[in-house]
C-alpha cells in the first residue's frame, strides 16, 4: 500500500498541469456547492426568522375561540421542558378614547419578563420608550398606532372594553416589529392591566404562546403537548399549519439547492473519471513495466484510487477557500440601499466540512474504474505494443 501511494504522488507530480487543472474543476464544484447551500440556508434563516422569529411556535388556546381557559400555570409547568421559551397571554379586542374618538385595538397583556424572550420587545422600542412597570396601567403602543392617532410618550388615554367598562392608561413607549398589521393594531400591556380591563380572574388566559428550539418539529412536538396534557378544553396550534405556503416555498428552495449540489457532484465525478481513464493510458507502459518488475494487480489499481483520493483531498480544501471567498465578495458587494446584504450569509462550517469530505468521497469513486481498467493491463501486451 505503501508503494502504491508512493507511485500515485509520482504520477501527480509528473504532469503538474493536468493534475492542477483537475484540483481546480473539483475546488470550483464544491465551492459553487458551498455557494449555493449557504446562500439557501441563509435566505430560508432570514424568512424563518422574519416569518415567526417574534412569533409563537405553538400556541395553546382554548377550545372554544377567543376565550379564556383556567389553571394555565399548571400546563405551563407541565410542559416547560418541552419547550425553549413560554409565557402567558391576555389578548382581546378593545377601544381606545383619544379626544372625541374612539378607535379600535387589540389589546395584549403579557407576562412581560417571558415574553420579551419570544417577541424581543426591549429591542423594538424606539428612543424616548420603555417597557411597561408590572402591575401598572402603563402600556406600549404600536408606532403605526401612533401615527395614525397623533399619540406620545405621557399620554394619558382611556381603553373601552366591549362590555363598556373604561380603564385608564398611560403610554410609556412605541415599538417596531417590522409587521404592518401588528404596529398599527397591538398595545402591549402587563397580565395585570388587561385582567382589568377584561374582566377576568387571576387564573384565567386566552393563550400560552412558546418558541421551540427546532421550528420544524413544531407539529410533532404540539401533538405530543396534546397527549401529555390530555385536556379537551385546549386546543395546540403549530405555526406550519397556519403558514402551508411557506413551507411549500421553503420546501421549493431546499430541493432546488440539493439538485443543483447533486448536479455539481456528478460534473466532478464525470470529469475526473474521464481525466483518470485517460492517464491510465497514458500511463500503461510505465504500469506494465511495474507490473513485469512484480507489482501485482491491487497494486496496481491502489495507485489509481490513492491519485483520486489525494486530487479529492487537494480540491476539496481549496473548494472550501474558493467557497468562503464568494461567500465573503457576496456579503461585501451585493448589498441593499442601506449597506445590508441582499441575503444574510450563513457560514455552516459543519456543511462546508460535509461538501469536502464529498469531495473525497466522490473523487475516490471516480477513480474506481481507472483502477479496474489498470487491473486489467497485461504487462506482456503494453511492452510489446511500446
């Protein structure tokens, strides 16, 4: 084996140029395969999070829509280590009082400690704002909601339940979520203001909303919270089933990518077979005179395999560098008005070790029928026929 690996090196380096062009067209495949999954994994990270980054995962509700359900620090204990993140909420429909107006809201009261975990509350309030003091009527207010309503920080407004009762609050902040429908509609209060404001007992929520650690096991995961709670008064929802579309075009993208990944590994394969076959008959009487000397024929292929097993490891590490730089000019060049990236890259280094170890693997499958075509060589014929 030993002797075979040191011929293989020899037969390398003999032809520079062939074999630099060969670790060349395997760096370029696998730094396009390093490329494309990147940018795919980084595009389907900025829709997830932008999609349900600041939303729940699996939402516990009652049965029955838009009500209350009781004994909610129960589940919520009980099904704490199943999840990353959970927090209770109040949420109803509701009408401000600004001057001679009344609009409508949708107010949430939160757990605001647990929920600032979920929907990073602390990070969307805007200059001047803070988050509400637990067990006030302080209340954070959509910047959207705002706007439309000429409200400010200080402010001190009226919310009008549906069963008409009149609590007052006060508007310590506006927050951004980057979600046109939730800056225009949601005030953001403590458990305590929105129990008030709704009437409800201490016990009582509309919703334990939770965030997972794997998004994608979220219909597994809420269908074993159902088992484990076993109460018909609750229903669990995953976000999957209220986002089929984009899961279809999540779905889309991750099969496109690995076709073209399949694509790019079966070019490379294709190509350094071909090269290889060819060297072996470029290679034949010095393998025929090996074999006239005593090498026998596993030998003889050994040396085959040990060229595309080397040439693999050669274009598979200069692949990851190739692929590290597009990754690299990609994030500098291709930006936004704002100077943001047209698409987060995602630096997986655990896929980027993945495609070279393709590289190995496939360059040393390629060289398996050079081997055999090697094994087959008479000494006797490739000296007689020069």
């Amino acid at each position: 084996m030993k002797l075979a690996f040191r011929i293989a090196l020899r037969f390398l380096s003999s032809n520079k140029g062939q074999t630099f062009l060969i670790t060349l067209g395997i760096a370029i495949g696998i730094s396009v395969q390093i490329f494309i999954g990147s940018l795919i994994e980084g595009l389907q990270i900025s829709l997830l999070d932008t999609t349900i980054g600041r939303s729940s995962h699996i939402t516990i509700a009652a049965s029955e829509k838009n009500e209350p359900f009781n004994d909610y620090e129960a589940v919520l204990n009980q099904l704490s280590n199943q999840v990353e993140k959970m927090t209770p909420t109040l949420t109803g429909g509701a009408f401000i009082k600004t001057d001679d107006k009344t609009n409508q809201i949708l107010l949430r009261g939160f757990d605001l400690a647990s929920a600032d975990q979920i929907y990073r509350f602390s990070e969307a309030v805007l200059e001047g704002g803070r988050l509400p003091a637990p067990g006030t009527n302080e209340v954070l207010m959509g910047v959207t909601l705002s706007e439309d309503y000429n409200i400010e920080i200080g402010d001190a407004l009226k919310i009008l339940s549906p069963a008409g009762q009149l609590t007052e609050i006060k508007v310590v902040g506006f927050f951004d979520l980057e979600v046109a429908a939730i800056n225009a509609s949601w005030v953001v209060s403590g458990l305590d203001l929105s129990r008030t404001v709704f009437d409800f007992d201490e016990n009582q929520v509309t919703a334990l909303e939770s965030q997972i650690e794997e998004p994608f096991d979220s219909d597994l995961i809420a269908t074993q919270m159902q088992t484990d709670v076993n109460r018909e008064d609750l229903r669990f929802d995953d976000w999957k089933a209220q986002n089929e579309a984009l899961l279809s075009g999540l779905s889309g993208q991750s099969t496109s990518s690995l076709m073209i990944q399949v694509f790019v590994v079966i070019s490379v394969v294709l190509g350094i077979a071909s090269v290889l076959a060819i060297s072996v008959l470029q290679k034949s009487r010095q393998i025929g005179i090996l074999k006239a000397m005593g090498i026998n024929d596993r030998t003889s292929s050994l040396v085959f395999l040990f060229q595309g097993f080397l040439l693999g490891i050669l274009g598979g590490l200069l692949g990851i560098l190739f692929g590290l730089g597009l990754l690299v000019v990609f994030s500098k060049f291709a930006l936004n008005p704002d100077g943001t990236p047209v698409v987060p890259i995602f630096i997986n280094y655990r896929f980027m070790m993945l495609s070279g170890l393709i590289a190995v693997v496939s360059s040393t499958f390629a060289s398996i029928i050079p081997a055999l075509k090697s094994r087959k060589l008479s000494p006797i014929e490739v000296i007689k026929n020069g």
